[in-house]
C-alpha cells in the first residue's frame, strides 16, 4: 500500500471509529445530529405537553 492510500484508509478507519465509539465530545458528528434531532422533536411535540390557562386555574382554585 503506498504512502498517500495507507493515510486515505487512515482517515476512513478513524472517521468510522469516531461513528461507532463515543467520544463523549460535544464536536462528535452523531451526537451533532442526535442533538439537532431531539431539538426538532421538542419543537414538534411541545403543544401536546401544554396546558391551557383555562383548565389550570379551574383545578387550581379554592372551592371553599
């Protein structure tokens, strides 16, 4: 293997490893994309979890 091919397989092997090892880095490319997920998913399931002023100060109110 020459030279400049046995440094591309290099740099394929460590990308690869950086892919199935956890770094724990906030730089690592797939907590990158898990992040960019979940923050998607917050934004799409945020209505779902809020609960209108209405209903929460009819329970929370002294009846007596």
């Amino acid at each position: 293997m020459e030279q400049a091919e046995f440094e591309k397989h290099l740099a394929g092997m460590y990308r690869h490893e950086g892919i199935f090892w956890d770094t724990g880095l906030e730089t690592d490319e797939v907590r990158q994309q898990l992040a960019a997920i979940q923050a998607k998913l917050e934004t799409a399931v945020k209505s779902c979890f809020e609960e209108p002023a209405k209903t929460y100060t009819l329970f929370t109110r002294k009846w007596f």
